[in-house]
C-alpha cells in the first residue's frame, strides 16, 4: 500500500482523513523524499545525456546592460535617507499632521470655489431677470407717458435700480456666509476622513506584523513536528529490532510450519459466538479465482477479502486458539468505534476491517479524544500505515507488541483494555457466516 502511495504520489483524502498526525507527517517526508529522488535522478540522465552529446548544454542567458548606481554619502556608503530622523527634519507625526491639514484645506477651498460659482452665477441671473421683468412691466404701463415729467420717470427708474441692486449684494452676502460655513463643515469632514484612513493603515501594518509572528510561529511548529517525525521513525527502527530479537517478526510460510498446519489446516478455522449453543465450524476454501481490486469498492467484497485472504491467517483470532480476541470488530464507523471507547478510560483500544484500505483501522482512546491507525494487511505482514519498517507475522502479534511497546513517542500509546461487543449478535458476525 506505501508503495503504491509512494509510485503515484497521490493519497486519496478519504484515506487521509483515517490517517494519524504521526502518519501524516511520515508519509509528507516520504513522499518528498520520493520527489527529490526522481529529480536528482533526472538530473542525472541530462547530465548523461550531455555528456554523450545527445542533447546540447544549456547555455545561460546573456546579462542585460542594465544596471543599478547607487548614490554615495560622504562616508562613503549608500545614502540612505529616513524621513524624520534627518537633521532639521521634523518629527513624522508632525509632518503627517501638516500634509493632512493642507490637503484638507485646498480640498475644502477647492469644492467652495466650485458652490460659489455656481451661487453667483444664480445671483446674478436671478437679478438681471427680475429687473428685466420689472423695466417690462413700466414700459407696458406707459408710466413714462403718462407721467408729465420725464425726470421723475428717470429718478423713478434709478430708484428701482438702486433697490434691486441692494438686494442683490444682500443676497451675495448672504450666499458668502453660507458657502464659508459649508468649507469649514467639508474640511472637518475631509479631516476626519483621512485621519480614518491614516488609524486604518497603521491597522493593516500592525495586522500584518501579527500576521509574520504567525507565519514563524507556524515554521517553527513545522519544524518541531519534523523534529517528533524523525524521532518516530527512529524509535521504530529501534522497535523494528526489539521485535526481531522476540521472535514476532517472520514471514507467513515460518508462521504456519511453526503451527504445524497443511494448506487445508489453514483454511478451515473454528468460530464460538457469544450466545450460549455449540462451537459453528466455518470451512474457507481459497480459491485462485479470487483476485483482489486495487481497493476495497464495497463491504461484499471487503467480506469477501476476510474471508479468502485474512481467515486463512488467523486474523482476528486469539492466539493458537479458535475464540475470537476480545478487542476485534467487523466493518464498523469511526463513530461507531468512538461510541464504543466512549465511557472508557485512557489506553482502551479496538480494531475494525476498515472501509479505506485492505487492512484494519486500530482506534484509540486518550485521556482526551480519540486517534485512529491504518493497519495495512496487503501484503504478507501487518504494520502501520507509513509509520516505521516495523512489520508483524499476525494481527495478533501487532496488538501483543504495542502492548509493551509504545506506537508513538510524541503520543507515548500503550494497548491496555480490549473493547469488546456490546450488541448481540456481535458486529463481525457477518465475516465469519
């Protein structure tokens, strides 16, 4: 299964979710590993090729003319110059509050400008037409000829005149003060605005800081993470070897001649369930014809998997006996398996016929929560799932190891309480029919 991983680089996310942040991080190294061998191994097929003269070398590419001069202080370094902190200069609060300042005030004049343009042009325009109105309506009148003298007419007219024109610097003033007191109200408005924007922008360069602390804080968690990685892989090397010197390391063909069993022994097993009656014997014939698909595509054909393959090996069995371990389930979820650990205390286990891989899935209870471990079975022993070189003869032999063998030393996990059934009949119930 690693090796298939390894060959596609590719890990199906449902496979992943099953995975533990320990098998996880083995199998990103791997997989990166895998990566830099392939590329060194390209690398040197162009070297290779080059040299046989098959393939032209690469030529690099020609420098541009361009280039940088950079001015010099009179020490002889780049100049460097920092707003602020020059001498004679200002201090930047100061200048920030200055440029603001000003540029609110030309902004202000500017929109004040703008309004009494277009007041005046009203003023005047409201004036001239009212006067035009009025000089109409004299003349339709005919006050001048009816009037006998035509110098009171024209004293009568300048009067008018003069009275519009009252008026109408009235209204300019007035029009003034209204346009002065709308500047002074933009340019607050204007200030504020850009203060607003001042207070957000220190707000981004604060976030953004938080946001590189972050940033470290996380390649320094990568790192220790990679630290706990290597550490695994060595304690299982270390463990690799603890189990060779026990004995609990060896191929299935040593395992079966240690037993004493023939080809036909093997596949005729002994099943007893839980409810009172006679022991069921349960005949397996393995059958060439059965040939398994790169991965599991339903639970008929993951019985069939047990069934053909795993029965013949004991799986699931005490051992040397015909009674099922107190710690197997059938094809269960992870929340079943979780609902079972629930009320448990910490180092409780169960293994269940996983739906992901051929294997099983070993789960866990900690102190606070759950971990769960793919137990690849494809091959010809049992082990975790990209962890460690660690390999068993038997399941049963996985679960007696890690019973004094620690699985992780980041998470230290020791096997001490089987879980067992609770239902009747019991869930493996269909894997033994």
């Amino acid at each position: 299964m690693l090796q298939q991983i390894l060959k596609d680089t590719y890990l199906d996310p449902e496979l992943l979710a099953e995975l533990s942040d320990v098998q996880k991080h083995i199998l990103f190294y791997k997989m990166r590993e895998e990566q830099l061998r392939r590329w060194r191994e390209l690398e040197a097929q162009e070297a290779l090729a080059q040299a046989e003269g098959c393939r032209p070398p690469k030529t690099k590419q020609a420098a541009s003319d361009k280039h940088i001069q950079w001015l010099l202080g009179a020490d002889g370094e780049v100049w460097v110059w920092i707003m602020g902190e020059g001498p004679g200069d200002k201090p930047y609060e100061e200048i920030s509050e200055e440029l603001i300042t000003e540029r609110v005030r030309l902004q202000a004049q500017r929109e004040a400008e703008e309004l009494w343009r277009q007041k005046e042009a009203e003023i005047t325009k409201k004036f001239r037409d009212a006067l035009a109105n009025e000089k109409a309506r004299i003349l339709a009148e005919k006050w001048k000829v009816e009037m006998e003298d035509h110098k009171a007419a024209k004293v009568l007219e300048e009067q008018i005149h003069e009275e519009f024109k009252r008026k109408e610097e009235e209204e300019r003033k007035r029009g003034e003060e209204q346009i002065r007191l709308q500047e002074e109200c933009r340019a607050k408005e204007l200030y504020w605005t850009l203060k607003q924007a001042q207070m957000q922008s220190h707000a981004s360069e604060k976030e953004e800081r938080e946001w590189e602390e972050q940033l470290r804080r996380s390649k320094a968690s990568d790192e220790e993470r990679s630290r706990c990685a290597q550490r695994a892989r060595e304690e299982y090397r270390r463990h690799s070897l603890r189990a060779i010197q026990k004995g609990t390391v060896a191929g299935l063909s040593s395992m079966f001649q240690k037993l004493g069993q023939s080809h036909q022994q093997e596949a005729r097993l002994y099943h007893q369930f839980s409810g009172p009656g006679r022991p069921l014997p349960l005949t397996v014939r393995v059958s060439r014809a059965w040939e398994r698909p790169l991965r599991p595509v339903s639970r008929a054909v993951i019985v069939q998997w047990f069934k053909k393959e795993q029965l013949p090996r004991h799986a699931g069995f005490e051992r040397n006996t015909t009674s099922i371990a107190p710690w197997f389930h059938g094809i269960i979820t992870r929340e079943d398996a979780e609902d079972l650990l629930e009320n448990m205390t910490e180092g409780a286990f169960l293994v269940r016929v996983s739906e992901k891989i051929w294997g099983y899935t070993l789960s866990y209870r900690m102190r606070q929560g759950f971990k769960h471990f793919l137990v690849d079975a494809s091959g010809d022993f049992y082990s975790f799932l990209g962890v460690g070189p660690n390999r068993h003869a038997t399941l049963t032999d996985l679960i007696d190891f890690h019973k004094e063998e620690i699985i992780t030393v980041s998470g230290g996990e020791l096997l001490q309480e089987p879980c067992g059934q609770r239902d009747s009949p019991p869930d493996y119930h269909p894997l033994f029919e």
